[in-house]
C-alpha cells in the first residue's frame, strides 16, 4: 500500500508568490536581481581569499569556504524559483525535489557546522593568540572544514532518506518556493514517522551542541576583548566578531523556528518568509557583512582592480 501511495506522486507544485502574473514576474526579476548580487559577492571574496596571498590565513580559509557554501546554497533554490516565476510555472519532479531537498540540508547543516568551526577560530586567535599558529595549521583548518561539509552530507543523506521513504497522498502542493522539510512532512499521510523523529532528534541535538560550542567560545572572546586595553585593538577585534555573531544568530533562530515548528500546524505566510532568511538572506549578506569593514578584504580588492588597470 504504501509503495503504491509513494510511486503515484510524480511532481509537486511550488507555492507561487501572488496569483497576479505581473507580481509574479516582479518577483522573478527581483529574486534574479538578489541572485546576481550575491552570486558576485561571493565569487569576488572566493577569487580575492585564493589569489591573495596574505590571506591565506585560518579566518580567510573558513570565509572562503563560507563563500563557497553560499554559492552553492543559493543556487539550489534561487534559480529554479526564478525559472518558476519567469514561466507561469509551478512545477518540480518528483526526483527534482528529492535532489533540491538534499542539496538544501546538506549546505544548511555544512554552514551551521562552518560557523561552529570559526567561532572556535576566532575563540584561539583572540584568546589564545601566542599559540595560534601552533593550534590553526593548515591540516587541522582543512580537516575542520572537511568534517563540515562531511557533517552537511551525512545529514542531506539521512534527512532525504527519511522523508521521501513516507507516502505522499494528501496533496502534491508545497507550501514553500523550494522543497523543504517541514512542506513535505505535512503532504505525507503517514501518521507515523519514527525515521523522521529520530533524524530530527539527532539534528536537535547536534544543533544544540553547535549553539554550547559557540557559546562557551563567545564568552571568553568577549570578556577578552573588554580586557583589550586600546580602544582601536578592541573594535579591530570585534569588527572580526560581531559579523559572524550576527550571521549566526539569524541562520541559527530561522533553522529552528521552521525546523522545530509543529508539523501540523496549518500553513501561514511565516513561513516562505522564515525560509527566505536562511536560504537567502544569510548567504547575500555574507560577504556585505564579512568584507564592509575587513580591511584586508578591501586592501586585497583595490590591488585586484590595480592590477587590472595596469594589465
């Protein structure tokens, strides 16, 4: 019975913006517009962190790697959606979803797991900064990024094996402009689903102990850098901080207030808006937010478009 409910789902219809075609088209270009400016963004910090050789530190390898994370987040939702409005279409495959959805928890988990990482880089260079580089060489760097993305797949495979094993016979409507966890949970007339639980416990707790991680890193850094007797050495030390503080905290309060909101609560427009943080808006403010006020980043740039003059 219920391979059979499984196979009848061929496609799911995305959740369209506004029924007036006009608005509809508005909010392609728009999302094209967002699309362009943050693919750029992190394709500029990616290029400058590899080609610049003064920064080849541990804090640039990991925004670099961010950088790449975002690239690859934003195009698993962004294009197809901008497709979708582009075309008066509403449309994904059956097997379109299972990758999108995959994709999704895969560079969800990857960046929370990377934010975790550079909190603990930035707890050693401010706290422990005579031993810096003896803790952050470039083996345990790529090994911490590695466990990152690793993380990230692991839970991709688990979290898309769970969900797409339940039957789907309610609706093929989701109610979200990409193919996300809690959309699909709620199309599923299974009422039980011990395979989900179990792998949304397992991201719960792992989740919190990302949130303690950071937390214990972040407290010592702040008490640190209030100890920091010049007051130009103190904003330099926050300017590095207080980004990705901020990024974590807006990545981390969307991921759960969607991720641990009741399945059965009906749909409401919280939602899509909910999602649009973590998909979106976290992965085009990151390089804003990470290269507005690095001054290496900027010193890198202008002797990236020196050199582009003089060539």
């Amino acid at each position: 019975q219920n391979m059979t409910n499984f196979s009848m789902v061929t496609g799911f219809l995305l959740m369209e913006f506004s029924n007036i075609w006009e608005l509809q088209v508005l909010y392609g270009i728009l999302l094209l517009l967002i699309y362009l400016v943050a693919l750029m963004g992190n394709l500029l910090i990616f290029t400058l962190i590899s080609l610049d050789e003064h920064l080849h530190s541990p804090m640039y390898f990991f925004l670099k790697n961010l950088s790449f994370l975002d690239l690859c987040f934003l195009s698993t939702t962004l294009p197809k959606s901008i497709t979708n409005s582009l075309s008066h279409s509403r449309s994904i495959s059956f097997t379109g979803c299972v990758l999108q959805f995959f994709l999704v928890i895969f560079f969800a988990a990857s960046e929370l797991f990377l934010l975790t990482m550079m909190s603990y880089d930035r707890y050693v260079a401010i706290c422990q900064p005579l031993h810096y580089e003896v803790i952050m060489i470039r083996e345990t760097c790529v090994k911490m990024a590695t466990v990152s993305w690793l993380g990230g797949g692991l839970f991709g495979t688990l979290y898309s094996a769970t969900i797409f094993m339940l039957p789907f016979c309610r609706s093929n409507e989701i109610h979200q402009f990409f193919c996300d966890f809690p959309s699909l949970l709620r199309l599923s007339c299974s009422d039980i689903h011990i395979g989900v639980d179990v792998s949304l416990a397992i991201g719960v707790a792992l989740g919190i102990l990302c949130f303690i991680s950071i937390a214990v890193s972040y407290g010592p850094i702040f008490s640190t850098v209030r100890k920091i007797p010049t007051k130009e050495s103190r904003s330099k030390a926050f300017s590095t901080c207080l980004p990705h503080l901020i990024v974590l905290i807006v990545f981390f309060t969307t991921v759960v207030i969607v991720y641990l909101k009741p399945p059965q609560e009906s749909d409401s427009v919280l939602d899509p808006l909910l999602s649009i943080f973590y998909t979106v808006v976290t992965p085009t403010l990151n390089p804003i937010i990470y290269s507005l006020r690095n001054k290496d980043i900027k010193i890198s740039l202008r002797k990236l478009i020196a050199w582009k003059h003089l060539s």
